[in-house]
C-alpha cells in the first residue's frame, strides 16, 4: 500500500505547488487582452493535464491495491477464522 499511497500523495502535493506558482506567474512582456486571454488558456490547459494525469494514476493503480488489501486483510481473516474452528 506505501507503493501507491506514498507516490501518490508525493504527485498530489508537487503538482498542487507547479499549479500555485503556474497560477501566481505574472504574464512576461506587455499585459495585452489578447496576451492575458492566451495566458489564462495556457494556464486552465496545463491544470486540466495535470489533473487528468493525477486521476489516470490513481485509476490505474487502484483496482491492484483494492485486490492486495482484500487479500491481505479479508483472505487472511477468513483464513484465521477456520483454524480456530
């Protein structure tokens, strides 16, 4: 479970400090309508792939870490319960 929590969390909070200081960034050269517009794009873009790559990750490597703790905590359970009897 330390193998995917672990790096998870580690992604979850270094993506949320890129957003942060992607967000704070001020836009270099002249701040146009048109250079603002294109800015705040960049930005929305760059938070929907972060996002999308964090939520893939966590997709992707759910399904085996439910299977591996089922295993380890109701098999072995049940497996305890009948040597008792």
């Amino acid at each position: 479970m330390i193998l995917f929590f672990l790096p998870a969390i580690v992604m979850i909070v270094l993506y949320m400090i890129l957003l942060c200081r992607i967000f704070r960034r001020k836009i270099p050269g002249e701040a146009t309508i048109s250079n603002v517009n294109a800015h705040q794009k960049a930005k929305k873009k760059m938070m929907k792939k972060i996002c999308i790559f964090l939520v893939t990750f966590i997709v992707c490597w759910s399904p085996m870490q439910v299977a591996i703790l089922y295993s380890k905590v109701w098999l072995s359970r049940t497996q305890d319960e009948e040597v008792r009897f």
